[in-house]
C-alpha cells in the first residue's frame, strides 16, 4: 500500500513538473514570437499610456530600434542610444545625460522585456480571453525588475506591461503598434534643436 501511495505521489510530481514545463516553453514561444515583431530590424512605434502611483498617468508615443528607443511624452522626452540616454524636461529647460541599467531603461521603454525574458526569468502564462498573458519572476532577488506581466495579442503584438519596481508596480498600456524604418539619428539628442537647453551630465 505504501508503494503504491508513493508511486502515485512521485507520478503527481512527475505530471507538475511536465506540465510546468510545458507552460514555460509555451511561455517562451508567445515571448519568442512577440520579440520577433516587436524588434523588427527597421523599428517600429506606438503609442502608450503610463501609469503608476508615483507620477499619476502620462501618455505619450515610442519609437524602438533594436535595444534603442525614443519617448516623448507632455513631461519629458527621452533618447537611448543604447548606451546614453539623454532626458529633456520642458519644465527647466534642462537635459540630463546618463548611461541607465536595465530597470531604469525599463522605466520609459515598455520593450525592454524583449531582451529581459531570454535569461534570468522563470515564465509561465495564461490565456485571457483570446489574449496571452505570460508573467516573469526574476530567479534572483536582486533583480531591478523582480516581476513582470506582459499581455499579447493573439497575433503577437503586446498589449500592456506591468512590472514592479521598488516595491511599486507600473502599467504601460500600448496601442497603435506599428512597424516602420527609423533612421538611427532619432534616438540620439541633437543639441541644435534645444539650443537654451541647459545639460547636465549624471554620467
């Protein structure tokens, strides 16, 4: 009797395991497929909508190029080259200059997941309505970003973002994804078109 009970809980552990396998690689697949479309080689843009306990709710648009982007919003506007990122705040006149980790970069790009999912996550998902929503949980705990939620469309375009910063958590709601060729000039700042603009470099 005893061997069968612990052929039967080895069995349950066996078909957990299996079937956790299977989501994470199904998981895996819909990231894999997302990635590809979001990370078209010309670019792509659309426009997002920020929200978070800490700034209220912006909208704005992004424009993505690889690990590159370009943000603007009514509150700033932001260059990332993918090594320096410059921030323009209408409200004094200044541009800060830094070179951001992951989390920080995360902060403005919604897509940064598209690198983030490859390693250092465990995925899993679930299906919401005819969408796919696969949630990332950091497999270390010093991780800048130690969980995400990414909502995909059933054709592979995401939808919205949430991920939790600091103890916080921020949505990113995406819309009017497209894909289109951007010149790699756009995502670097051009001092002449801010010519008052005062710089500050947090490098």
């Amino acid at each position: 009797m005893l061997k069968k009970v612990l052929l039967l809980i080895c069995l349950s552990v066996f078909a957990f395991n299996a079937t956790k396998a299977q989501t994470d690689n199904e998981a895996r697949k819909v990231l894999d497929k997302t990635a590809a479309i979001v990370g078209n080689k010309g670019g792509a843009l659309a426009n997002f909508k920020l929200t978070s306990s800490k700034i209220g709710t912006i909208n704005g648009t992004i424009s993505i190029k690889g690990n590159k982007f370009y943000a603007r919003t009514s509150k700033a506007t932001v260059w990332f080259n993918g090594k320096t990122q410059w921030s323009y705040l209408p409200s004094t006149n200044e541009v800060n200059v830094s070179n951001p980790n992951e989390s920080q970069q995360a902060a403005m790009n919604p897509y940064t997941f598209i690198n983030m999912y490859k390693s250092g996550y465990k995925l899993s998902m679930n299906k919401v309505g005819h969408d796919y929503q696969v949630h990332l949980v950091a497999e270390k705990g010093n991780k800048g970003i130690p969980e995400i939620y990414v909502l995909v469309d059933a054709t592979y375009k995401p939808k919205q973002v949430k991920m939790k910063r600091g103890g916080e958590w921020s949505t990113i709601t995406i819309n009017n994804f497209q894909q289109k060729n951007l010149s790699d000039h756009l995502f670097s700042f051009n001092s002449k078109d801010f010519p008052s603009a005062e710089v500050v470099d947090l490098r």
